[in-house]
C-alpha cells in the first residue's frame, strides 16, 4: 500500500466511526477471517464497526469469534441499507468488484461513502479510494496483517484477531500449501500462534465437522468424476437432484474440486454445481502449474479469480455447460 494512502487512512482511522466491512458473497475462510479480524481491530480502536455480509456464510465458520454479530444484507435488506448509507467509511475484503456482492452492488453504487479495498484478485476495479490490491498475497487475511503492521498498530494485536487472521490464510493457502506460500507467510503464522491462535484446534474446527450426508455427497462426486487423461484434465458434476438427495447445505461441496488435482499427471480441475432455484451453474476450477484458471473463466465462464484458483457460471443446462467444456479442453494447451 502506498505510504500517503496508509497516512491518509491512519488519519481517517484517528477518529471514532461507523464503518461497515463487507466480504464478497458467498465468503469463505478468508472473507470471513478478514472481514472478522478487521472488525475486532476497529472495535479496539473504538469505532463502530459492523460485518456486513452479502448473503449467509456457511456452518463451518459459524464458530469464528464475532460471528453472531455478522448481519446479512439479502435477509434484511431495509436495516442493513440504511446502515451502509449511514457509514462514514466502507472496507471491501476479499473481492475485486462490485457484482461480487451480488445485490448489494446496487446499493454500494449509490453510495458517496469513502471505499477501501483490500484484495489479492486479479485485475481489480477502480470503485475504492483507497485500494491495497496485489497478487502477490496468498490470502486477504495476511495483507489484513500487514495493513495492521503499516498501520503501525501490531500492538493491538491479540488471540481473537490472531485467530480471525489466522484462519484465512490457512484456508485460502490450503493449509500452507499453495504457491503463494511463503517464509513470510510462516512468520506471520508463527506470530499469530505466539498471539494465541490455536493452531491444531483451528483445523479441527474447520475441517473436522462432516456431517455423514455431506460424505455420501463427496462419494457420488467422485463416482461423478470424469478423467481425460490426454488433457491432462478433470471434472465432476452434481445435478441439483443429487444435491437433494443428499439434503445439501451451503458449504457442502466447499473443496470437493481439489480432489481432481490428486490423482497423478491432472493439472486441471473442475466442478460443475447445479443450482435450479438461481438457474445458474456454479462452476470451480483449479489448476496446478502454469495453467492459467482465471483467464479460463474469464474468457469462457463469466468469472475470473487466480492463476490456480477460479469460479464462474453458465446459464446452459448442465449438460450443455459439460459439453462446452468438453470441447474447450479439446483446444487448449494445459
Ligand atoms: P471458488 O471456486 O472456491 O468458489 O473460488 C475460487 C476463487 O475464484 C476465489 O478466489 C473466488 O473469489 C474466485 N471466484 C469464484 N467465483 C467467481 C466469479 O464468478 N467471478 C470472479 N471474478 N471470481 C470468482
Ligand atoms: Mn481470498
């Protein structure tokens, strides 16, 4: 981040306000980490912060401290407008547009407010005042972190936010393992320990807590899954009768795509989700190497997200997204 943009912003930050913290719809582990991590830290320097997430984040996370207090925009629309209209100052974590809110973008555009986006996306859109955007962080959690550290307030450092930080960049690095893991990223990770950031309980609760239906939908994705050995590709699908009779909840099918990276000499993945009621299918794609996954969404999916890791849709039935794809990976290099 820019030194007058940390200064400009330590100034703003010197006086008590009411600022609003969104994370992109549909937030994950670092969305969510972030998001919290930042609320606790303004809460501290006695502002009036509040988590404004676009829609419901899943179960998983339910036990992130500060949780409870996250209000929803799509399950009360009229509170939470008049709360974004009334704050003097919006963080945008975790997403690199607007449309990433989904609905809430039509409020957010209306707004006068002064915007801060902190992000690691790709290409990011010119909608804040202050953007601290760069690729090169393996999550959002870590250059939340590093803001707190220009900020020249680590001292207000402490387990809650430790933990928030914590399990962002454990979640977005797949558990340290991603590329953009590095010796900084474990010195902040031992740093956060040091805070009181449970390092074994932190998995445990993220990623220990299947339910037996959420198993059974694992199993018939990976019945689902089809290799194309030539492509070096692979994919699943889950129709939304599947969905079913599994009795789906949001959050089931979070990591079920990385299973296709395990099997020897695949470079690419996919995972193709029907979701009937918002006529879309949700697409995942993941990539080891060089192939470039967020250009490939771009350019054929609506989407967009890393080099490794990126989502989009697709309006076609499920057979016809499936079909695209199929033909696509036919006149690719992977
Ligand atoms: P996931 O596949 O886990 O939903 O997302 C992987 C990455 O791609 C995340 O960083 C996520 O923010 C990004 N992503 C997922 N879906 C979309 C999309 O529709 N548009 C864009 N621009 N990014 C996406
Ligand atoms: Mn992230």
């Amino acid at each position: 981040m820019k030194k007058e943009d940390i200064e400009a912003l330590g100034l703003l930050l010197s006086t008590p306000k009411k600022i609003a913290i969104i994370p992109h719809r549909s937030p994950d582990g670092d969305a969510m980490g972030s998001t919290l991590a930042l609320y606790h830290f303004l809460l501290k320097l006695n502002h009036k912060p509040v988590v404004i997430a676009p829609n419901e984040f899943p179960d998983f996370l339910a036990w992130l401290p500060g949780s409870d207090k996250v209000l929803i925009f799509e399950k009360d629309k009229e509170n939470t407008t008049k709360m974004l209209q009334e704050s003097e100052l919006i963080f945008t974590l975790d997403f690199n547009a607007l449309h990433r809110t989904g609905e809430m973008e039509h409020v957010l555009n209306k707004l006068q407010t002064t915007f801060v986006m902190i992000d690691h996306h790709q290409s990011p859109d010119d909608f804040a005042q202050f953007t601290y955007s760069d690729t090169n962080f393996g999550s959002t959690c870590e250059m939340i972190y590093n803001f707190i550290s220009l900020l020249g307030k680590k001292d207000q450092l402490d387990q809650t936010i430790a933990t928030c930080i914590y399990t962002g960049i454990l979640t977005d690095s797949g558990s340290f393992r991603f590329p953009k893991t590095t010796g900084t990223t474990h010195r902040i990770i031992a740093d956060l320990i040091d805070l009181g950031a449970e390092n074994t309980t932190i998995p445990t609760l993220l990623f220990d807590n299947n339910s037996y239906d959420r198993l059974q939908l694992l199993g018939k994705a990976l019945q689902n899954m089809k290799v194309f050995p030539e492509y070096k590709t692979t994919y699943i699908s889950l129709s939304q009768e599947e969905l079913d009779t599994f009795h789906y909840v949001k959050g089931d099918t979070e990591g079920i795509v990385n299973y296709g990276l395990t099997i020897k000499g695949i470079h690419f993945a996919a995972i193709f989700i029907e979701h009937k009621d918002e006529k879309i299918i949700k697409i995942s794609f993941r990539s080891q190497g060089d192939f470039d996954v967020n250009q490939f969404a771009r350019e054929h999916f609506s989407g967009g997200g890393h080099i490794n890791a990126a989502g989009g849709k697709s309006n076609l039935s499920l057979k016809d997204t499936i079909a695209k794809f199929e033909k696509l990976i036919t006149q690719i290099k992977i």
